[in-house]
C-alpha cells in the first residue's frame, strides 16, 4: 500500500481508526517481510511457503483495508 500519495479517506481513516491503522501497519509489515524473503539467494522450503502465506495474508489485508476506505467514502 503506497502511503507516499495523498489520500484524504486513508488520512482521515489513519487519525480515527485504530482497526485501520493496525491493518495499515500489519501490511506493512507483511511487505517488509516479503522484502527479506526475496533477497534470499536460496530460501528454504519454509521460506517459500512463508513467502507465499504472507502474500495470501497481505492482500487479504489490503481487501480489508480498500473495502474500509470505501465504507468511509460512502458514510461520508
């Protein structure tokens, strides 16, 4: 999830939203993971199925984390 660009529902959501921010942040963290795994010259099989529940669970996240977005876009 790109946070260098300008989203006024995601900002808003950031401030007021402790269950946003915790998805924001475990997405984030997913994806600081996924950067380690994927500099490894030969990732074990463990590794690899990390790799992949990881990706699983991050775009889970970022389902979560887009349909709270547009919950709020819509309330508001």
């Amino acid at each position: 999830m790109d946070l260098s660009t300008v989203d006024p529902v995601r900002d808003e959501l950031m401030k007021t939203s402790s269950v946003f921010r915790d998805l924001v942040h475990q997405h984030q963290d997913f994806e600081t993971r996924l950067a380690e795994l994927a500099h490894l010259t030969y990732p074990s099989d463990d590794e690899q199925l990390e790799e992949i529940n990881l990706k699983k669970k991050k775009l889970l996240i970022k389902d979560e984390i887009y349909a709270m977005m547009q919950q709020h876009s819509v309330s508001h």
